[in-house]
C-alpha cells in the first residue's frame, strides 16, 4: 500500500502535525505570550490591592496543637460520662467506641461552638453575610469551610487551624476555639483526676481557713479568761466554749491533714498520667502566607494556554482543510432530509 493510500485512510504522520504547529507558530507564541504576561500582571496587582478588595489576597492559616490521650478508655465509659451528649456522637460519625478525639472533633463542629465563634469576632458583619436571609445557618456554612481540625492518631495530636486575610484575627478565632474546647472538656468532667484536684485544693483552702478563725476565736476566749473578774460567774462558760473550740480545731487540723495526704498522693498519680486535654501550643501571628501560590497560578495558565494554542491550531487547520474539500463543503450545505 503506497503513502497516499495511507494518507487517504485517515493516517497522519508526525510531519504532518508539526507542519501543522509551525504554519501556526505566531498564534501559538503569541497566545502563550500574552497568557503569561496576562497572569503575572495580574498576580502583581492581587498583591499591590488591599485585601478587601483583591480578587486573589493572601491568605493566613496559623495553628494550634492540643495533646489529647485517647488511651485504653472503652466507648461505653466515654458515653457515660458525657451524658446527654453521647446520642448525639452518631450523629456526627463518632464511633461506637468513642474516644477523646473523636469528642473534641465533634464539638469542633457543633452550633454551640461555631456560635460562639462567630458572635465574639462579629463574623456576619466581616464576611458580609445577608442578615435578612437566614445570617445564623451561612455564618455556621462559612465558619466550617475555614475552621479545620485534624487529628494524628500516632501522636495523639489535634490540629487546629482557621484560614483568612487578617493574620491576627486568624490566630485569635483559633486560641478562642482551643480554650472553648478546653472548658468544654472540663464542664463534661473526662479529666477526674483534675475535678478531684480542684475540689481537694478548695477543700484544703476553706479548712485552713476555719482553722484560723477557730484559733482566733480560742485566742480570744483566752484573752476574756485573763481579763475576766472572779465574781463576774462567766468563767465557767467561757472554758465550755474553749473546750468546745479545742475539739473542733482538732478535728479540723485531723481533715486537714487527711486533706493534704490525699492532695499528694492524687499529684503523684496525675504526674504519672498524660492529662486527657493539654494545650502544647496555641496559635501564633503567622509572617508568612499559606495561599495561594501565585507562582503555581502562572505556570498552570501558562501551560493552559499552551495546550490551548496547539488545539486551536489543529482547529483552524481542520477547519481550512474542510474549506478546501468540495465534497465536504457539498455535504455542509446538503439541507436536512
């Protein structure tokens, strides 16, 4: 079978497409040409505009790392000791057997949260959300499209990050939701060992104090015994009341004490547990950008108009080969049976 023969049956030779390309080089070159320079001006002016105003401003994500110990805790005892929340953890795609990260994602994601996140930084107003067309469920959309969490199951970290324009805004939505999460944590009592420390540490600083008022109370007392008359007859009372005191005082230094020895053996035990939830690092002012990469932009433009060009070329040439082609031509203007 000779060439043409080939070339009849539709077969193009590599020749072929790059006569193609060369006979369009000027509109290739100049295609390209202008796309880059296009999109480099314009990632120049992005960076030149306010933020407010720029199509395409920096954006900043800063982070926060929350240390949270699943540990060997079982799904049911999780449940238990969240109460009427535990229903609602399927809801969210919490396991059966829910653990400590699991919660803290799931609260990341609740209304109450993203409420009280969107009321303390006015977010309605600042991402200019309709007011008359339900402001509260767009504000929520808004916030969980920026407010990102992740967990790393091999750490035992949480990752939390918010993502804007403002750098400082940025870092204060993430230091808010990392101690929101914190109080959240302590309000549901996972952490016993630290309720148990706090109320032990109260314990300790109301009976040292009825400790000293019982002491200034006996002191006192002995102050009246010296100074009271014989014939007054109020001596016997006055040493009732001290006998009274005395007991009383040492029964409170007998808590005390008691108080104080469970107080150190609890730090001993905490000091050899990982709390459940322990801040590592809260967020700081970020110097430098997360987004977007104009550098990526303009090589991604630049190789569209590229592909671009080539097709339309290969356009353009079909196009005038079928010009050239009566029986092609005869068929294009055949009407429609």
């Amino acid at each position: 079978m000779s060439e043409l023969t080939k070339r009849e049956e539709g077969e193009i030779s590599l020749i072929d497409l790059f006569a193609v390309l060369w006979h369009r080089k000027i509109m290739i070159i100049i295609i390209t040409l202008s796309a880059m320079i296009g999109v480099v001006v314009f990632s120049i002016i992005t960076i030149r505009l306010p933020p407010e105003i720029s199509p395409l401003p920096d954006r900043y994500t800063p982070r926060a790392l929350m240390l949270i110990d699943d540990g060997s805790t079982p799904g049911g005892s999780l449940q238990a000791m969240m109460g009427g929340l535990a229903p609602f953890a399927g809801l969210g795609g919490i396991r059966t057997g829910a653990t400590h990260s699991d919660l803290a994602v799931f609260l990341l994601q609740t209304n109450s949260l993203l409420d009280s996140v969107v009321d303390e930084f006015d977010l309605i107003e600042r991402y200019d959300i309709d007011r008359e067309r339900s402001p509260r469920a767009e504000s929520r959309d808004v916030l969980r499209r920026l407010l990102r969490a992740s967990f790393d199951n091999r750490s035992g970290v949480l990752n939390i990050s918010f993502t804007d324009t403002d750098p400082v805004l940025a870092r204060d939505v993430v230091n808010f939701t990392v101690n929101y999460l914190e109080s959240r944590f302590d309000e549901l009592g996972l952490d016993r060992n630290r309720i148990e420390q706090e109320n032990l540490e109260v314990n300790l600083a109301n009976t040292f104090q009825e400790i000293l008022r019982l002491e200034e109370e006996s002191r006192r007392l002995e102050q009246s015994v010296a100074l009271a008359p014989f014939a007054a007859g109020g001596i016997p009372a006055i040493t009732a009341d001290m006998n009274r005191i005395a007991m009383e005082l040492g029964a409170m230094r007998q808590v005390y004490t008691q108080l104080r020895v469970q107080n150190e053996m609890l730090r001993v035990t905490m000091a050899s547990e990982t709390p459940i939830f322990q801040i590592l690092e809260l967020a700081e002012v970020p110097d430098r950008k997360s987004g977007p990469s104009r550098g990526m932009i303009c090589i991604i433009v630049s190789l569209a108009a590229v592909f671009f060009s080539v097709f339309l070329a290969f356009a353009l040439n079909a196009i005038s080969n079928i010009r050239k082609d009566p029986e092609a031509m005869a068929k294009l203007r055949r009407p429609n049976v």
